[in-house]
C-alpha cells in the first residue's frame, strides 16, 4: 500500500492505472477506523482495481465548539487497518494541502443541508460538500463509497453528483452495528460504559418507529413512538428524532419507503442513527 500525502503526488501516482483502463474507487473517511469503515473499503476493493482510501480530517465540516481538535485521531493504527484490506493507496492529505492559504471559494450543499444535521450545525454540510468536491477532482474515481450511517451526508452528495455533473458512481452501505444494535462511530470511543449503554436507546427507538410504522402507516404515530422513548430513557438529550423521505430529507414522498432519523447527545457525545423502512417487504434495512 502506498501512502500518498500531496494531491499533486495522488494524480501523477493515478495517470499510470487509468491509462491501462482499470477502475479507481474512493472511500473517503476521517480516520479513526472501525469496522463500518473497513466494510466501504471492501466494497470498494470488490467493485475497483485500485482503491483509494482518504484519511482528513476535515476542519471545514466542524463548527464552534465542536470537537475537531480532540476528533479521535490515530494514523498508525488506521494504515494496519487498510493495509489488512488490501487498500492500494491511502491518502492522508494536511490541512495546507487541502486548503491552500488564500483559497476562498466553497460548496454548498443547499436547502437539504439546513435541516436536521444542518439545522443543528450550521455550514456542516458546506464542508462536507467542498472536501468531497475536492476529493472528486484529485481522485477522479469511477465510484465512491460511502456508509448509510451518514445517512443525510449520503442525500447531500447525491445532489452533489448530480447536479455537478460528476460521472462517479456513489455507492451506499449498509450501517455495521455492534451485536446489540449500537451504530458504529469513532466518536463511540468517548462513551463511558454506561453511556454506551444508555446510547443505545437510540437504535431501539428506531425500531419501535419503525414496528409502529409498519403496522399503521402513520408517519405521526412512528415520530412519538421515538420521541416518547427518548424521553423516557435516561441519558440522551434528544436533538431530533422524525421520519422524512431518504432523497430530499422532507416530508415522507411515499407510504412505501421512508428514513428515520434520530440524533442526540449521550453525556458530550453526539451520535446520529437512521434507518430505512419500506413497508412493501414488511420491514427496514
């Protein structure tokens, strides 16, 4: 695996492969791996000759008194990582790399990145939307994988694709949780051992969104029966928790698929969960 630090070394590095027409994949991430995060890398590694692995930690997506500065950081234990899934090339850019001094213009996401996530952290999705443009046009990848976890980021960047006109295919996985229904996150390793217990009303009130979804079709009744969990359970101060269409992050657009979402903060730890309920085969993914 190499290990590219400089955009202008990722390009040259990249001429080589896509003149002999092999197929390059992007998993952007900013480090801390986990499982979820090794599961995008594999799906990349299935669907592409050349897999490129980002490890940035973006300051452009944090805003005041978020926790950029102590983000759990951890470069030697993230390259063992990739380099145990065959990753070809992980690409740790710096800041100064990334955002050269001077540099001005951004990306913004538009009216689907002010709500919900957006709404509770104002010019998150701006970031996240220049960091990703700009990873596109270093990589120029053929696809890009990135987890269902992140489920609005997912909506975000698939405007982003298309109405920038990127020709990438954007791949989206499944959520990895822990064998009690806890999401993956890197932000997990701040919980203590019984706030990761109380974390974990977050995943049953999506169930019990989804169960109350499921047997009357009312996207009211799914929205208190999480709401009314969350507020009994100890430990989460809820941000949000609501049913909206998995595209546009709006009103549900059809009885057949709809996306809960639930985000919180379990002791300084914010954690966001979703998950996907389609009525027509009788449950969510």
């Amino acid at each position: 695996m190499r290990v590219v630090r400089r955009s202008d070394e990722l390009r040259s590095l990249l001429e080589d492969p896509r003149r002999k027409g092999r197929t390059v994949g992007l998993v952007p991430t900013m480090g801390a791996l986990h499982a979820g995060h090794l599961s995008l890398v594999r799906r990349a590694r299935h669907s592409s000759d050349v897999v490129v692995v980002s490890v940035f930690v973006n300051p452009k997506q944090f805003g005041e008194g978020e926790d950029f500065e102590h983000y759990p950081r951890d470069t030697e234990g993230d390259l063992e990582l990739l380099r145990g899934e065959r990753a070809d090339i992980a690409f740790l850019p710096s800041v100064e790399d990334m955002y050269p001094a001077g540099a001005t213009v951004k990306v913004t996401a538009g009216p689907i990145g002010d709500v919900y996530e957006g709404a509770d952290r104002p010019g998150h999705f701006d970031g996240v939307c220049t960091v990703v443009t700009k990873l596109f046009n270093i990589v120029e990848p053929d696809l890009a994988v990135f987890g269902q976890k992140d489920a609005q980021q997912v909506a975000v960047l698939k405007h982003l694709a298309s109405d920038l006109d990127f020709d990438i295919d954007l791949v989206v996985a499944p959520i990895v949780r822990e064998s009690d229904g806890l999401a993956l996150s890197s932000r997990n390793v701040y919980l203590t051992a019984e706030q990761r217990n109380q974390a974990l009303a977050l995943s049953r009130c999506l169930e019990l969104g989804r169960d109350a979804y499921v047997q009357s079709g009312d996207v009211q009744l799914a929205e208190k029966t999480m709401l009314e969990h969350l507020q009994d359970a100890d430990g989460v101060d809820v941000a949000y928790a609501a049913a909206v269409d998995p595209d546009r992050f709006d009103a549900p657009r059809s009885e057949d698929r709809i996306l809960l979402i639930v985000a919180g903060r379990v002791g300084n730890t914010r954690l966001i969960d979703n998950l996907v309920v389609e009525t027509t085969d009788g449950g969510g993914g």
